[in-house]
C-alpha cells in the first residue's frame, strides 16, 4: 500500500494503459480520479454514449478502493482547473497528475489538415500543459500557506517523439513537446517539492492497432500488454521517488530504461579560420563530424587525410 492517502488524477483512465493505471494505483491505496470524455480513438465523440470512466470506478469501488469519475476534457483549460479543484473537495488534498489522455489522427505530412494537427495538439500538448498548470497552481499555494508537498506529475511521451515515426508528424511533435514540458516542469516545480517525469510506454492499445501491435494473448502475461508501465507510474507516484524528477522511463515489457534525447554526440568540427564557420569548409566539415569520407582526393588532400 506504497499509495495509501494519496490523490490521483489520470486523464485518459478509462480504457488501455490509463485503465490499467487507474487500477493499479488503487490496489497500492490511491484514491483516484478516473478522467475520460468517452470520445473515439481519434477524438471523435461516442455515439453510444459510453462512460468507461464509470466502469473503471465501479471495478476500483469493488475491491475495496477509493475513486471518482469525471467525464470533462482535457482540451478545456477551464475543464482542466475544475478538475484540481474537485479532486481537492471531493478527496481532500491532490498529489498526483498522470497526464495519459490522447488520440490519433495519423497522416502523411502531403495528407495531414489543419485540423487534425490542431486536434492531436490540442489533447496531447495543451491538455497536458493544462492539467500540469492548475495542479502546480494548487501544489504552489499548498506550499506559500506553509504546507508540504510531495507531489508528482507523470507524464506520457512516446518512441514517435523521440526518435520519429513516418505518417506521425502530429503525434511524434506532440510527444516530443510533452518529453520537453517534463523537462521545465521540472525545473521549475522543484522548489515546491514537486517532481515530474515521463514514461513511454510499448503496448497494445487502441491507439496502435493501426500501426500492427501485437495484442495476441500468449498467456497469463504478454510483453504488449497495456498494464506494463503501470507499475512504473505507481512507483513514480509514491512518496519513495521523490529523488527522481525530469525523466524519461521507456518501458518495454518487464523493462525499463533510462531514456536521453538530443545528447550531444561525442565529436565534433571547429572552423579552420578560429573564428566564425565558412559554410563552403563545412561541405566536407560536417561529413567528417558524420564519419563518413570527405569527397574526393583534392578534398582529402586539403585535409591532411593522404
């Protein structure tokens, strides 16, 4: 019970991964906000009307746990700060944001509109912005009052932000602003005793059938399985990772590792003047940084390479 009075919000947390984070919270005591508009893979609203936050509720409720369902979205700014503003009256206190909530719309960058980009941004980059922003407006006063925090937000990135995916283009620039928010969040928030990180998940969802993520049930438990990272954002949420903030966990199957983005490669070309760069040296400059050969044989020769 490494969650026990501990408050959560999971955006997203009716179905796939956010399902299984909600679960899984609860079972180390967390009472949790279950948040989930019901909406489509692609953003589009249910025409059945489904509430799948209410069954996430209902299963949490019925082995003994603490939790709540809220059905706004996260595009909402206003939507996003009466969300802290419930979790807060309803369960007492906030102490953890899992910003999970996200949808798809992948095209060719040739095919893409304006409104799909705008959409998938929308969910992910300002609904996580969002839900970030109100919870650290709380968590900032708690600690102005005199109070303490151990707070934590949790965020969700993904291999398309960090390393590309073709027809992904709004959901890999999504991602890696998501990746980027964690990093400021981070910075910023410290001084409040407030820690943010990022997973990046691998698993079988809705969101990647599309793509032909295995989701064939090999048995009691499969490396796709979307509950895999759950574990991670339960210790993430605990009290026991205060240590740890601007993060990027990449888990894949009953393996995590530390993720680095943009690092800077050992190696590098300084211009031959000792002051500024001349673009016509770095036409061989910037293959040598590369590794690969300088064109030519006057080019090697022009560089000490025969």
């Amino acid at each position: 019970m490494m969650l026990q009075g501990r408050v959560a919000i999971v955006t997203g947390g009716g179905r796939g991964i956010g399902r299984e984070h909600c679960l899984e919270l609860a079972r180390h005591g967390a009472a949790v906000v279950v948040n989930d508009p019901g909406v489509g893979v692609h953003g589009e609203g249910s025409e059945s009307g489904e509430r799948p936050a209410d069954d996430v509720v209902a299963e949490i409720t019925a082995a003994g746990g603490e939790a709540l369902a809220d059905y706004s979205s996260v595009t909402s700014w206003d939507d996003c700060a009466a969300l802290v503003q419930r979790a807060v009256a309803e369960l007492g206190r906030l102490d953890v944001v899992v910003n999970n909530a996200g949808i798809l719309r992948d095209r060719m960058i040739t095919s893409m509109s304006e409104d799909d980009f705008d959409a998938v941004l929308a969910v992910h980059v300002k609904g996580t912005f969002s839900m970030t922003k109100h919870a650290c407006n709380h968590w900032r006063a708690v600690a102005k009052a005199g109070g303490e925090n151990c707070a934590r937000v949790i965020n969700t990135t993904s291999g398309a932000g960090m390393y590309g995916n073709i027809g992904q283009a709004a959901y890999g620039a999504a991602k890696a602003a998501i990746a980027n928010l964690t990093l400021v969040t981070a910075l910023e928030m410290g001084r409040y005793d407030v820690t943010a990180n990022a997973i990046s998940p691998v698993a079988a969802t809705r969101m990647t059938a599309t793509a032909g993520a295995d989701a064939t049930d090999h048995g009691e438990w499969h490396p796709m399985d979307p509950g895999n990272s759950s574990p991670v954002v339960a210790y993430l949420a605990s009290e026991q990772s205060s240590w740890l903030t601007g993060q990027v966990l990449r888990v894949e199957g009953n393996v995590v590792r530390r993720a680095h983005t943009w690092d800077l490669e050992p190696g590098e070309y300084v211009a031959t003047s000792g002051t500024r760069l001349d673009a016509a040296e770095l036409v061989d400059g910037i293959r040598r940084l590369y590794g690969a050969m300088p064109r030519g044989l006057d080019a090697a020769k022009s560089l000490g390479l025969t």
